[in-house]
C-alpha cells in the first residue's frame, strides 16, 4: 500500500465538499477551526456549491477531489461533511492521478466509498475520521483530536485502539487474525456490491458502522453482505458504532422488533469469524481514527484492535 506523508502544523488541508452541501456560514466557521490548529487551508469549489441535497453537480464535485490530489501545494485532504452522493463520482475520478499524489484522505459516512475505491483502485491508505463541518467545528473533544492526530501526525503505528473511558468493547465469537483493516458505513459498503467498485474483503479485517437505521434495515444490509460472502471472506469483524440504530419503538413501522444485539448474532456470529462490537469509530463523538489499508490485529479474546504498522510516512 501507498503511505502519505503525515501532516504537521503550517502544512496545507485541502477542503472538499464530495457529498451533501453545508449551511451557508459554515465554511467560514471550518477554515477558522483548521487555521487555529496550525494549518494552512484552502477551501474546495464544492464547498460553496449547491445542487439539490447534493454539493454541486457530479462534475464539480469529481473535479475539487481530483484537483486536490493534483495540487502540490495540498498536504493533505478533508472532507467537509458526508450525507450522499460520493457513489455518483466514482466514475469521474482520476484514479492514476491520485495514486501518482498520495495525501492524508479523511472522512467518514458517504465517504466510504471513496475509501473503497482509493484503498483497492489506488492502494492509498486512508483515514476513516473526522470531518471539518461534522466534527471539528463542534463539540471536538480532547480524545477524538489526540486519535486523529495520532494517525495522521506521525509515521508510527497507532498501535492499540482504545475507547472512551465508560465504552466497553464487547466479545461475539474470539479468535485472533491479523489482515489489512478496511470497510466503513453499511449503507456505503452494501452500494457498491455487485459494481467494478464493489469491496473486496478477503484476509481483511472488515470494519462496519452505520447511524439512525431501524433494526430491520440492519438486518437487511449485513444479510446481503453474507449472501455476497463478504463476511466469509473476511478474516475477522469489527462491529463500530451504531449510534440511533436500536430504536426501533420510535417510527412504529414494528410492534416487535429485533435487538441490534439480535440481529449481530443471528447474522453476523454464525459465520464465526472472530468479532468485536463497540469500537467507538463511526457516527459518534468521541470518536478513533481508524487508517484503512494497514496491517492490524483483531485479538477478539481480548476484546484488542491494534494497528501494527504507520499509516503515513
């Protein structure tokens, strides 16, 4: 895999907007928060564009990725937000330009498939972290920055990703497996079957996270993933957060539903890779950094996730 230079302060973020715009304001409020953490910035086209719930039209959007990856005076690149649209550029991306440009790459949610498409089509290593509008312009806390920084900051390994204090990792099957770590959101990772992008999971440790689905819609997804044997091929499973997907109660489409916790055993566990759930990466605050397209260690007996090599250089 391509490791990208780590960022240091006074180096230049490149600010993109690859899926759903941001209110008016906002951008501001995110070249004042970079510029505060001792970086230089330079905001993306797709940042001030609106088409419809989407940041721009597809063109615009391709063009402030590729763009970005193509000026040598961005270190690295963020993500703005998520929401939608990243699957609808796939086909406009410069893929030898990006792989010819390694940068530090972060995002989360719809970023996804971005990460899938840069990790197998471009083998960069990328970060699946915070977002400038999401994350950094809130309530970023102390814990969330130190693992973003952890991982982009400096080329050593990560090493043992550790939850917030109070956040218990949990056991489903044990086991220890040692593999690339990959994946992202389930709605992300579940678009992409059966495309020239779809994720390719064999010997990897499969990473999953979602936010504010109903059990059932849980149930669905992590269903066509087995029927694909994604999770076959997996060497081991990591169930992040899943952070509003257990209220089943408050839409009333079921009287009865499944647990989350339900649906992870009836589906998930049965193929019996080793699996832990709770890692507190995805659509929660705080939040670990994770680098995709490194080697890791899944110790599901000990509930551990250790990344064992530097994801930048």
């Amino acid at each position: 895999m391509i490791k990208p230079k780590y960022l240091k302060a006074g180096d230049t973020i490149g600010v993109i907007a690859p899926s759903s715009q941001v209110t008016e304001g906002k951008q501001q409020l995110v070249y004042n928060k970079l510029t505060q953490m001792g970086f230089k910035v330079k905001m993306g086209k797709s940042c001030y564009e609106n088409y419809g719930y989407l940041s721009g039209t597809d063109e615009v959007r391709a063009k402030d990725l590729n763009d970005m990856f193509l000026d040598k005076e961005v270190d690295g690149i963020i993500c703005i937000r998520g929401g939608y649209g990243t699957p609808r550029i796939l086909e406009l991306l410069d893929y030898e330009g990006i792989k010819n440009n390694p940068k530090v790459f972060m995002g989360y949610s719809d970023i996804t498939a971005l990460h899938i498409v840069m990790n197998q089509l471009c083998n960069l290593v990328t970060f699946h972290g915070p977002m400038a509008a999401s994350d950094m312009i809130g309530n970023f806390s102390d814990f969330s920055k130190e693992s973003m920084f952890k991982a982009i900051g400096k080329a050593e390994a990560v090493g043992l990703l550790e939850n917030p204090q109070g956040e218990e990792i949990e056991t489903l099957n044990g086991g220890v497996v040692e593999g690339e770590i990959i994946g992202g959101n389930l709605s992300l990772i579940v678009a992409t079957i059966g495309s020239q992008y779809e994720i390719d999971t064999k010997g990897k440790i499969f990473f999953i996270e979602e936010v504010e689905e109903q059990p059932y819609r849980i149930d669905r997804m992590l269903t066509q993933l087995r029927l694909a044997g994604k999770f076959d091929d997996a060497a081991g499973i990591v169930l992040g957060d899943w952070n509003g997907c257990d209220c089943p109660a408050q839409t009333g489409e079921y009287e009865d539903s499944l647990t989350l916790r339900q649906v992870f055993e009836d589906i998930v566990v049965p193929v019996g890779k080793p699996t832990i759930f709770n890692l507190k990466s995805g659509h929660c605050e705080p939040k670990i950094t994770i680098p995709f397209g490194v080697k890791a260690r899944l110790d599901a007996d000990k509930k551990e996730l250790r990344i064992l090599e530097s994801a930048t250089k």
